[in-house]
C-alpha cells in the first residue's frame, strides 16, 4: 500500500468518525429578533466566534397551511426590487420538503469563521453590494417578522475540512428554503 493510500484509508475512518460526531451536535438559540429599523447589536455578542449558524422565521400566520406560508414569503422574498441581487434564492426542492407546519421555519443554514461579522452582513448589507448575504435590513417588505438565530460552536484548525461537512449534515436535515447550495 502506498503512503497515499494509507492516507487515504486513515482519512476515510476519521471521515467516519467525525459523521458519527457530527449526528451528536446541536443548535444552541442565541437570540430572537423582529427585523424593522431598530436592530439591537448587543444581540452579536451572544454568537461564538467561529462554527455553523441557523436562521429561522416564525410562521406568523397559523391560518395558512405551511406551503401557503412559505409561497407568500417567497413571493415577498424574491420582490423584482431583490432579484440579481447577489442574495440566497429560494430552494424549490427544499421548500416541498417542509409539510407540516410549525412555529419556525429554516430559511439559511452558514458557517463562518467569524460568526459575529457574517451574521452582520445577513441583516446589515446593501443590495448592491456583493456578499451573498440575506441583507434583511434592505427588505422592508418583511418589516415585522421574527427571526431566530441559533449557532454551534466549532473551534478547530482544520476549519476547511472539517466545517463544510458539518454544514452539509445540518443543511441536509433542515432544509433551509434558502441558499446556493
């Protein structure tokens, strides 16, 4: 067997291993917030610095049924004033797979190496500029929803290996109706 081989093999059972960890997390809510002008930035300092990230909506409007719900926000969500606009888009394959309803929706799943300034380009970037980020705050259409951030805290050297598969898993399970991915 040759040196890569056995690399090979050894990264194959670590891979394993950290599934199985994996299987084992779960979010921690750090804080709620109903998305309007005023957004308190005390609220960043409840994040870990480094990790995965959920961001919720709570389902206002329990008389809907879930897919009603969710087709109103995408209608609001994807408005002609946010389309190209370097913003998640909705996932269509995602969004059939929430059928039951709830009282909070997955709508993005990240990771960062610096939660606390990610999630601040999520509510605070302009539509113009180019960051990938959900940029709440330039959506006064949603003016009023609630919105739960919740994170896992993952300290590790090996961030690029190691994260994205985390966030695979979450993503995955939760089905965030929106993203890249």
């Amino acid at each position: 067997m040759t040196q890569i081989e056995q690399i090979d093999k050894t990264f194959n059972e670590q891979t394993s291993l950290l599934h199985n960890e994996i299987q084992k997390l779960q979010f921690e809510e750090n804080f709620s917030f109903e998305l309007g002008d005023n957004f308190d930035n005390s609220l960043f300092n409840t994040l870990p610095s480094m990790g995965v990230y959920l961001i919720e909506i709570k389902i206002s409007n329990s008389e809907l049924s879930i897919q009603d719900w969710i087709g109103s926000f995408k209608n609001k969500w994807e408005h002609s004033d946010f389309v190209a606009r370097f913003v998640p888009n909705t996932r269509i394959g995602r969004i059939r797979k929430h059928q039951e309803a709830t009282k909070w929706l997955p709508i993005y799943i990240g990771k960062s190496r610096n939660i606390q300034s990610r999630l601040k380009e999520h509510i605070y970037k302009k539509m113009k500029e180019n960051s990938g980020g959900l940029k709440l705050i330039e959506r006064k259409n949603i003016y009023g929803e609630i919105f739960r951030v919740s994170s896992i805290s993952i300290n590790v050297n090996n961030y690029d290996l190691i994260i994205p598969q985390i966030e695979r898993y979450f993503r995955e399970k939760y089905n965030p109706i929106l993203g890249k991915q």
